[in-house]
C-alpha cells in the first residue's frame, strides 16, 4: 500500500478527508438477491487471506471465479483481473486491497458483508478508538498490532482497515495511479462494495538484535 492509499483508507474511515458528499443516485434501497449476496460472501471469504495473493486467487477459483495475473512492470505491482459467475458481483484485488461489489447490495447488506472480514481479523469498530464515520460508510473498523518474532521471522507490523460503503467508493479504485489500474471499477447504477486494506511491514529494525531473524515473510493468517 502505498503512503497515498494509507491515508485515502484512513480518511474514508474517520470522515477527516474533504471529498464530494455520497451521490444518493446509487444508493440501492431494493436488496440484492440471495444467489448474488452469496456469491459476494463467497469472494469476500476468498480475500481474507489478503496477503497472499496465491491463496486468495486458490480461493476465488475454488469459488467459481477466473482469475488472471497482470504485471505492472510500470508500476512495480501486480494486479489481478476476476471474472465472477455472475457480472453483478464485482471483486478487484492485489497484495494490500480487496474491493467485493454489488449490484443492488444495500448498505445494510453492505454492512452485513464486511462483517467476514471483520471477524477474521478480529477488528474494532472505530467508535472503540473514539472516532467516527464518513458519510459514504455505515461502518469502519480497523486493526493495529505487532506480529512478534518467531520461528527465524523478524515481528511485523500490520495495518487493516475494513470499510462497508453506502454505494461506491469514491472516485477511482486506484486514486494515486501507484497500482496500474486503468479501468472503471464499478458501473453507474445502484449498489455497493466493501474493502479490506491490510499492509504488513517487516520491522527491519530487529535483524541485528535477534540472531537468525529475517524478513521472510509474515506468518499471520486470519481466522
């Protein structure tokens, strides 16, 4: 992720950015039907394991989605292109984000999806830090702590935001052009997604104070 990505993630969070107010114009109030929320369920399942693109695109295989690499060269990041079953769930993902939409989802369901990834990473709503919302969420939570060292492996830090919007994200998935994506996310009609940012850091710091410690690679997994 990077430093632009952070704050834009931070913001949507804490309702700190100036940014245009929600368009009510694709604010679903009709739910989504229950074949295409479950298959969102199952995408959002799928990216849970953010960090390792390989079992995330396992999982969206298994899932019933296709899923092709892109390099970036330009840009130094890898991207990935998913097919869903169906053309009204819409999931973009690479390393550090996951973005599942749908066509139609209210933001009571959006909020009732994000839940998943809530649970597996045992994140705090942001009224437990004293903050509140934006107003293009009905939910954000995010969880900060130290992966401790182990096994050989240097502690990592890690940083994960999860956000249940009312409609769209605002503007583009990739407002800071860092992620080379050049195309339009999400389609002008009612609906909504949800978006985990989960950024890992290995604390370098440590390599010459722990014998063996390396930055290997982070072995958290969610539940």
């Amino acid at each position: 992720m990077t430093m632009k990505r952070f704050w834009l993630a931070l913001c949507l969070g804490l309702g700190a950015c100036s940014i245009p107010p929600v368009d009510p114009t694709y604010i679903s109030d009709t739910p989504a039907d229950a074949a295409s929320f479950a298959l969102a369920q199952r995408a959002v399942r799928a990216c849970s394991d953010l960090h390792s693109p390989d079992a995330v695109q396992r999982k969206l295989t298994q899932a019933g989605f296709q899923v092709v690499a892109k390099g970036t060269a330009s840009r130094g990041r890898e991207r990935f292109d998913v097919v869903a079953p169906d053309a009204d769930v819409i999931v973009h993902f690479n390393a550090s984000n996951c973005f599942v939409g749908l066509v139609g989802m209210t933001p009571e369901q959006s909020y009732e999806l994000a839940q998943i990834w809530v649970k597996a990473h045992q994140a705090k709503p942001n009224s437990a830090y004293g903050d509140g919302l934006s107003d293009h969420v009905v939910g954000a939570w995010r969880r900060f702590f130290e992966e401790p060292a182990a096994q050989g492996k240097a502690p990592y830090q890690h940083r994960i935001y999860i956000a249940a919007f009312k409609t769209w994200p605002y503007g583009p998935y990739d407002p800071s052009g860092s992620l080379g994506y050049a195309i339009e996310p999400f389609p002008k009609k009612p609906g909504a997604a949800v978006e985990l940012s989960h950024h890992a850091q290995c604390n370098a710091s440590v390599l010459d104070t722990v014998e063996g410690a390396t930055c290997s690679g982070s072995a958290y997994r969610p539940r």
